[in-house]
C-alpha cells in the first residue's frame, strides 16, 4: 500500500468545532468536536477523495504544500 503525506490546517470556529481542510485537494474539508476527531475525520475525507481522482482517473496532487 501506497503512502501519501498531505499537509492539513486545523481552526476552532466560533462554535468550538475544529475545522480541517487539506489544502493539496481543493474543498476536502472536514470537522470534529476534538482536535483527534477531526483528524480522524480528515483522513476519512482525504481517503474518499484520492478514491474518487482514480475513479474519474483523474490526477492525485503529490506535492505537499
């Protein structure tokens, strides 16, 4: 199995919730009530992404920002 690195940004909003977003796959954002939640949830997110690229056998980004 391939492993790809991806460069993520994380915020709290106003709300508390933790937005991440992984700025190499333009509008895979996700969120969590935890910082490790949202973690988890990106990488769910970033998965079904890459998954996606191949379907539509669409270039995957390899450069980490």
């Amino acid at each position: 199995m391939e492993v790809m690195k991806f460069r993520i940004l994380i915020e709290q909003d106003e709300d508390g919730m933790y937005v991440v977003e992984c700025t190499n796959l333009p509008g895979c954002i996700s969120q969590g009530k935890t910082k490790v939640e949202a973690i988890k949830n990106i990488k769910e997110a970033i998965k079904g992404y890459i998954e996606s690229l191949k379907k539509h056998n669409e270039p995957i980004p390899v450069k980490l920002d």
